[in-house]
C-alpha cells in the first residue's frame, strides 16, 4: 500500500531485529507501516507478517521534515539490517 499519507511493505527483519516499544525485539518475516499523524510526524508500526497485533517501532513518532517517503524506506533498510532497528529519522521529536 503507498497512499498519500501511509505506506506499507513486507520485509525480512536481519539479524537482531526490529525493537518494540512493547514485547522487545522481533524478528522474521514482518511488515512495516508508515503513518502520517500530523504536526509533521510519521508512526512506525511493525508486526508479524499476516498476524493481527501491530507494535510500535522504538523510536516513533519521529518528525518528517517534508520527507515521509524517504523515512519509511530508511525504516525499511533499517528493520532489513536489523540490530534492534529503531525508528529513523535524527533526533528527539
């Protein structure tokens, strides 16, 4: 799904993962969604691919700063590498 204000793709965690605000680290098969919130942010939520439970990637919301494309596909190549991937996107909100 790529739509004005969120975008969506499958992706395969590397090892370490993508960290969760609420059960820690996952890893395999998930999918990240990125969400303009307003106020200049995006959300990041993951999940197990096909599950019903979404988790907020560490890190989100994070500001966009006119690029919330170009997040989403660092959040995608960020959860590939993973590491305990986090939110990208610079400093504190």
């Amino acid at each position: 799904m790529n739509g004005a204000d969120q975008w969506q793709d499958e992706v395969l965690a590397g090892p370490g993962g993508a960290m969760t605000d609420e059960v820690g680290v996952i890893t395999g098969p998930l999918t990240l969604r990125t969400t303009v919130t307003g106020a200049g942010l995006v959300r990041f939520d993951v999940q197990y691919k096909d599950a019903d439970e979404w988790y907020t990637l560490t890190g989100s919301p994070r500001p966009h700063h006119g690029a919330p494309a170009a997040l989403h596909a660092a959040a995608v190549a960020a959860v590939r590498a993973g590491g305990g991937a986090l939110a990208p996107g610079g400093g504190p909100v």
